[in-house]
C-alpha cells in the first residue's frame, strides 16, 4: 500500500481488532517503515477524554515536529477561523482549505497520515478525515487509521463511508492461534522451548499479545529467582497486563468484568446487569469485548489471576457493596446457600439478620465439600448477626466443633464465651456434652463441673427432659474422665434413663453409652459386658463432631477388656472413613487409639510410627490432656525399643496441671515410671508407680488394667534387690482376682522370680500358657525368657535353650531390642544364637519341616513369624485375604504348630535367607 501511494495512487487502510489484539503495535511498525522511506509521517491517537474537543485529532495531526512551520501555522489560522463556528457549509469550507494545504506537500514525498484508536476521535476529526479520503485518491497519500470493532451509534455513518471508498483496504486482527504463540515466543526464545510453553501461554493469555508479553515476563522473572519453571504461570505483570486492557476498553468494559468477577460468570447477563446497574444490551455488549479481547473465556475468568487482580484492583468499598448486592440478588433468585454465602463472606460487612439461616445452610454444605476453612468463616458471620440469646450461642458450639477438627487449640479461644453462655444456661441439650468434653480436653475440668452443675439447676427449673439427660450424660463423661468431679456433680439419673422422652439421635446418648463402656472395662468382672457395650457404641454412632470422644473411649474400652482384634478392625475402618477427609484432629485421636493398640501387641515399631503420626497432626498444646494418653503410648513403645534418649526427651514435654486429675494421667505416669525403670532410675520409677496408686485410691478406684501399679512396683521393688516387696504387692493384686490374662501372666512371672527355684518353673509354664492365648507378645517373650532361664537354673540347658530361643524371636518380632540382647548369649550375634539354640536332633527336624514348604509358604510363613496380620501379608505379596489363611492352615500342619506365635521357633534365621 505503501509503495502504492508513492506511485501516485492514495490508498486507506482501516485496522480493526479487539483491545490489545496488535493494532499499535502494528501501527508502530509500520510507522518506523514509513519513515525509512522517506515519507512525511503525521500521527495522532484518538482519546476519549478528549472526544467532545472539537477538531482534536486534526490539530495533533498537524502539531508535528515534521510538520513545515508555515504549513502548520496556516492550518492553525484555519481552525481558529470562525468559519468553523457558521453553518454546515463554511465548516466544509474550511475542511477543503485544511485538505489542499495537506495535498500540496505531497509534490515532493509521500504523506502517511497514521490515526490509532479513531474510534476516540471526535466527530469534526471524523468528518475531516472522511473528507480527506476522498480526494487522495490519485495523490501520494496513505491513510491508516485503527478502531476498536465496537463502535459508537454517530461512528456508523463514518465507518460505512470509508469502506465505500475504492481504495480503502479493511484489516481484520484477531487473537493469536496457538501456532502464532509459538512464533511470537521464538522470537526470544529457542524453538524448542518456544515450542513447549506455546500451549500453556496460549492457554492462559488467549492469544491476546500484550497478556502473551506479560506472561513472558512473569516466567522469566521467576527463573531469575532460581525457581524450575516447567509451564508459565501468570504473576504480577501478567495482572497489570489485564487492568491495562480493560482501562483501554470502554469504561463499561471495566465495570463489567468487576461485575463479572464478583459473581464469577457471565451466565446470567440479568443478574449482571441488576448488580451493575446496567442495561441488558450494555452488559452483553461488554461481555462480548471481554471475550474478543481473550480475558474471558466461555463467560469466565481465563485465570483465576485475572479475576484477582480486577477485584484487588476494585476500590475496598466499592467492592463490599458489590459483593453485598450480589448475594441479596441472589438470594432473592433463588441461588444455593452456598453461592450467596460466599458473596456475603466476601462483603465484609456486618451480617443482616436474613442471612443468619443461609450462612448457618451453607457452613454445613461447605463441610461435604471440605471447605473447612469457608464453613468457619460462614459460622462467624452469622454469629456476628446474631444477638445474644439460645441461636446465637448454638450458632458458636456448632464454629467449635467444626474448629476442633482442625486443631483444639484454634476452638480454644471460643471456649470462654460458652462457657459463660453454658452457665446461663444457654446450651441447647445436643450441644452440652460436646461442649463438656471440650472443656475437659482443654483442662477446664473445675469450669466444666461448674457449668454442669448450674446447667442441671436449669433443666430442673424448666422441667426439661432433654436437658436434664444432656446433664446426666455430662457428668457421667466427666466422672469417667476426672473421676475427682464425681462429689461435685449433680446426681440425675443415667444419661439413657433420663432420656424418656427426648429424641433419640441426640449426641449426648453417644457420650453416656461410652462412659458407661468404660466403667464397665475398668470394674473387675464386666469385660464381656464392656465389649458388647463398645460395640454398640460403635455400631449405633457414626463418626462426626459430636461422637469421635466417644468412640476413641469405646475403642480403649475395646483394648482394656482385651478385645484387641476387635479394637483394631473398628479403629482400621474409622481411619479409613476419615483418611480422605480433611479431619486432623480426627485422624490424630484414631491414630493415638492404633498406637496404644499397637503397643499392647507388643508391635513396638507400629505404636510408634502411629503415635508420631498423630503427634505430627496436632501441635502438643493443642492435646490438652489428651496428652497423656499419647505421650504414654510412645514413651513406652520408644524406651521397650531401646530409644532411652527419645523416651528421656518425651519426659521433657510440658503437660497441664490437670492431667494428673484424669485417667490419661494415670497411663502417662506408668509410662514415664516403666521408661525410669528401663534406664535404672528404680527410685524415681517407684515413685511414679506409687503416685497412681494414691491417686486411685483417693478416688476410691482400682483400676489394674488401666494401670497396673502393683505389677510395676513389684518389678521396681526386684531391681532394687527387695523380693519381699516385690512378692507382697504381686500377692495383693493376686489377691484382687484379675481376669485379665496380660495382667495375670505378668502377675505370675514377678511371682517366680520371688519363688524358690523348684516352685519356679511351674508358675511360669502357667504364665506362658495364658500369655500365649493373649496378644501381649512382649511379655509371652518375658515369660518364655524366665522359663528357659529357670529350665537352665534346674540344669535343664537344652530345653532352657528352647526357650529362649523362642523369647528371643518373639522379641525380635516385636522390635524389643533391649530385651533380645538380655536373652542373647553374650558373646553369639544374632544369626549364632538362632542357629544353634535348637537341640541337636530337634535341628534337623525342623529343618526338614521348612523344607517341606514350598516357596509361596515360606514367603508368607516368615511374613507372620515377623507379626505381620493376614491382611497386611496380603497386600505385601499382592494375594487375597483367603489365600492368606489357606497357605497359613497348610503352613501349620506341616510345621506341626497351632497357631503364628509358634511360627518363630521353627523358622530360624539360616532357613529364611533369601526367601523374602
């Protein structure tokens, strides 16, 4: 076109295209040819501030450096002229003047008048240029003028005229293709690369060059940082480059796309227009800008950059009352709770009564989606709403109990203001045994009897059967935990007999059936009844906010009875249905629960990896006095390992002053008493063991299987070379009848070694009996160990060594490192000992039995002598469950045993190498 118009023949170029689609930057290029040509290049730039100006672009045109001065001081006089002022003709009159002034400079060079953005222009400008371009028609003129391809209604007649002329040529730009990305990149970038971030950049910048320019930026910019840059990734330029396009398009451009970013689509140009205060039409045409311009894609946000940076960029206020309207609008056209929530969160403001319901709906819609964070904010607002009263205080036990699942710690600074609201006797009934065991696990154990007590004064005075129950379930949780509070708690009833009358599904039920559960495990006599209870526990309450304590209770309950099988498959599946989930204070109770599981197995490796775990999951201040169940578990798991100085730094974690007031402290001072008597501190660890047999007894309790203080102080009392002591405390438990076999069987091993050596060996072979139809194998392994020392003693050697051999491997199996190099010989390694502790005759029997296995047997054969379960043997070798306990049935039969714990002494170490 260029060389066109220097031949002689006047050529017009209109370049049509979106905001930042290249026009300028077209225009630009094209400029700096013209003047490479020698061409007389006068520009200008439309703006609409400048759009009521008369003659605007016309005087910048001819305000040009390369403008001749008498030229330009000609046309000057011109415009300032009163003809522009007088009728229709005199303007054109003039116009013609202005157009021969420009014509008779082209004798000598080309004239490229270059216009961006005439779309800006004011109408005299429009009207001159028009005339211009119809008589340049057989003159050295080019012509070139950009717009944007909405145009305004008096642009019409303008746009129609210059395309009728004969020499005028439209342009068209549209946004890059992903193939014009890659070779926009190239141009800074090896092909290779260019190639790689083309479908990504294209992705996210549409095509649109200036937001392509900027995304550049961004990447670079982050490799300078040192950070691996696999794709692109929108950032600060790329933000600035969308506030730019939208500042350039038309000022209802910009206002929709806030728009469009406080509702999140453009689905609905109504509700967008009722938000905005704009019409219909006005809205879809804004809409179709944003779209062509590539900022919006399918009626949304490209990237969520984008949408960011034009709410950030949108004044505070403005803003809130954006998001404020949206969700009344929304409200009243029928949106979910959840879509006008979120407006309301984003507002900012003081709540409205109306949206006490919908933030309340929409919190727990938030929670099925894991918006745990979102649920909390919308709990927030809507007790901000509230004034005080009964709503109000329901609307922040429900932000507690959702808090908690994060943390106790982030629903500890709630507890105050319920606390006060449970003494006023606010609570409704679901929520006072919750709240209860809230306070408790915090170490408000005086606050939680208080506001018991005076929540009991107000169901008695309202005569209210639900609350009353919510009362009884109460205090028979806080019994159970801090058995001190029982003389400071009302009497009313069981939780279950107060009940009648009140619905059934309430969570206090959940609360009373666990504390009975756990009375009933800790009280001689009622395991059986304790299990069916947990059971029932477990079965008829599913895991939520307002049931986990009391299924953790029923699982421990589960494990003092000594149902560890049935302990272990409930906690398995309640991990399970929580491991998805975004429920660390959930997940850290179960997995504290598996630990002390566990431990009680004798799998010392497996409680500590899950006591870790849970430890790992909330911060210890935010265990409460939940600690010392936890703590108790790994110190004891560490120091049977032989990790002395791991147990010795556990024993340094501060603990609340009320932990030695509930049953946790009870299980932490056996453990921090078994760790002093590991590592020789006999005194300190028989005052740790005496202090919680005070402690039950000044609470009129003895719980044994909870924490077996005698056994411990016995075994204390024999390190310290008293065996007197020892077999007086052994004798008083004996005394009190445990049923428990674990307890027994440890009961009978301290009351061997007091006996004399011939009356040895026959409590001993008791305790080994009982022991083994347990699941304690560190202390089957302590029995095996003090029957082969005492066969030994009798001069028994070989059946001595069988014994020990067998302790050994039982201990190996349970990780029990200090106690395998008790039983182990002293100067024999490990391989030695398990190769030669067999008989001589008895040896090669038994090596004959493993070679009878075949490989899949020996495979699964070593895997449960090591004390792996059925199901865990099944995932490792990737075999069914069933065949599991086929090849084990066969397994038995050929090795001549009746059950795993066997296993060991028949497979030593030489028979196992390369098997697994």
């Amino acid at each position: 076109m260029l060389r066109g118009a220097t031949q002689g023949r006047g050529r017009l170029a209109l370049v049509s295209g979106a905001v930042a689609s290249g026009k300028t930057t077209l225009l630009n290029t094209f400029a700096e040819q013209a003047i490479e040509s020698g061409a007389l290049l006068l520009e200008a730039t439309g703006s609409r501030a400048e759009r009521d100006l008369p003659f605007g672009i016309i005087r910048k045109i001819f305000d040009n450096g390369a403008m001749p001065s008498d030229v330009r001081s000609e046309v000057t006089a011109l415009l300032d002229g009163n003809g522009l002022e007088s009728t229709a003709a005199g303007r054109m009159h003039v116009m013609s003047q202005i157009s021969s002034v420009l014509l008779r400079m082209v004798d000598d060079r080309t004239l490229v008048v270059l216009v961006d953005d005439v779309h800006c222009g004011d109408d005299q400008s429009l009207q001159f240029l028009l005339h211009l371009a119809r008589r340049v028609r057989q003159a050295k003129v080019l012509i070139v003028l950009t717009e944007s391809p909405r145009l305004r209604q008096e642009q019409f007649t303008f746009h129609a005229e210059l395309l009728r002329q004969p020499n005028c040529v439209r342009v068209r730009l549209h946004m890059l293709t992903e193939a014009g990305v890659a070779e926009a990149l190239s141009g800074s970038l090896s092909a290779t690369v260019a190639a790689r971030l083309a479908p990504e950049c294209h992705r996210v910048s549409g095509g649109n060059p200036m937001l392509l320019r900027a995304l550049l930026e961004d990447w670079r910019t982050v490799g300078e940082h040192g950070e691996a840059q696999q794709r692109p990734a929108p950032g600060e330029a790329f933000a600035h480059a969308v506030l730019g396009c939208l500042h350039r398009g038309e000022p209802e451009v910009l206002e929709v796309a806030r728009g469009v970013a406080v509702l999140g689509d453009a689905r609905s140009p109504r509700l967008l227009g009722q938000l905005l205060d704009l019409s219909v039409n006005t809205v879809q045409q804004g809409v179709q800008d944003l779209h062509q311009c590539a900022i919006l894609e399918h009626n949304a946000f490209r990237d969520e950059v984008a949408r960011t940076a034009v709410l950030d960029a949108t004044p505070a206020t403005a803003r809130d009352a954006l998001h404020a309207r949206a969700a009344r609008l929304l409200h009243a056209d029928g949106a979910s709770a959840l879509d006008v929530a979120r407006q309301l969160v984003c507002a900012r403001q003081d709540a409205e009564r109306w949206t006490v319901p919908v933030l309340r709906e929409a919190a727990e819609f938030a929670l099925v989606e894991e918006e745990l964070e979102f649920a909390l904010r919308c709990l927030e607002h809507a007790h901000h709403a509230c004034g005080p009263g009964p709503e109000r205080t329901a609307l922040k036990a429900r932000l507690v109990s959702i808090a908690w699942r994060t943390g106790p710690a982030a629903a500890e600074s709630h507890l105050p203001e319920l606390l006060a609201d449970a003494e006023r006797g606010r609570l409704a009934p679901r929520d006072v045994a919750p709240i209860t065991s809230y306070l408790v696990w915090s170490g408000r154990l005086d606050a939680a009897a208080d506001a018991v007590a005076a929540l009991a004064r107000s169901a008695g005075t309202n005569d209210d059967p639900a609350m009353t129950a919510a009362v009884s379930a109460s205090a028979q949780w806080l019994t159970m935990l801090s058995p001190p509070l029982r003389d400071r708690l009302p009497t009313v009833g069981t939780g279950v007999t107060a009940a009648t009358g009140a619905p059934r599904d309430m969570a206090y039920l959940a609360y009373a059936h666990a504390a009975a559960t756990m009375s009933a495990a800790l009280t001689e006599g009622q395991a059986d009844r304790a299990v069916i209870e947990a059971e029932r526990v477990l079965q008829r309450h599913h895991l939520s906010d307002s049931t986990l304590q009391p299924l953790v209770v029923a699982l421990l309950a589960l494990v003092l009875a000594g149902r560890l099988d049935l302990a272990l498959s409930w906690c398995e599946r309640l991990l399970g249905e929580c491991s998805a989930r975004r429920v660390p204070t959930w997940q850290a109770l179960l997995s504290a629960v598996r630990a002390e599981i566990a431990l009680r197995q004798g799998d010392l490796q497996v409680a500590a990896h899950q006591a870790r775990s849970a430890m790992s999951r909330i911060s210890v201040q935010g265990w409460g006095v939940g600690i010392g169940l936890l703590l108790s578990t790994l110190i004891q798991a560490e120091t049977g390992m032989g990790h002395y100085d791991e147990a010795m730094a556990l024993l340094e974690q501060p603990l609340p002053d009320e932990l030695f007031q509930t049953l946790p402290g009870l299980l932490y001072l056996r453990a921090r008493g078994r760790c002093h008597l590991a590592t020789g501190r006999y005194h300190a660890a028989l005052g740790d063991f005496t202090a919680a047999g005070e402690l039950m007894d000044a609470w009129r309790m003895d719980m044994p299987l909870l924490t077996p203080w005698r056994v411990d102080a016995a075994e204390t009392w024999l390190a310290l070379g008293d065996p007197k002591r020892a077999r007086a405390l052994a004798e008083e438990q004996l005394r009190l009848g445990p049923e428990d076999p674990r307890l027994r069987g440890a009961l009978l091993v301290v009351l061997a070694r007091t006996d004399e050596l011939k009356r040895r060996v026959p409590r001993l072979k008791e305790a080994v009996e009982i022991l083994e139809g347990g699941d304690d194998r560190i202390q089957l392994a302590i029995a095996l160990g003090e029957l082969g020392r005492a066969y030994r003693s009798l001069g028994d050697f070989n059946r001595g060594r069988v014994f020990v051999r067998k302790a050994w491997h039982v201990a190996k199996t349970c990780g029990a490192d200090p106690l395998c190099r008790e039983l182990m010989p002293r100067h024999a390694d490990a391989g030695e000992f398990a190769a030669a502790a067999a008989q001589p005759g008895q040896g090669a029997e038994q090596q004959r039995d493993v070679e009878a296995l075949t490989e899949a047997e020996v495979r699964i054969a070593v895997l449960a002598a090591h004390g792996n379960t059925n199901r865990e043997i099944a995932s490792k070798l990737f075999v069914t469950v069933s065949t599991v306990e086929q090849h084990l049935t066969r397994i038995y039969r050929k090795l001549n045993v009746k059950r795993r714990r066997d296993l060991p002494a028949k497979l030593s170490d030489s028979s196992l190498t390369g098997t697994v």
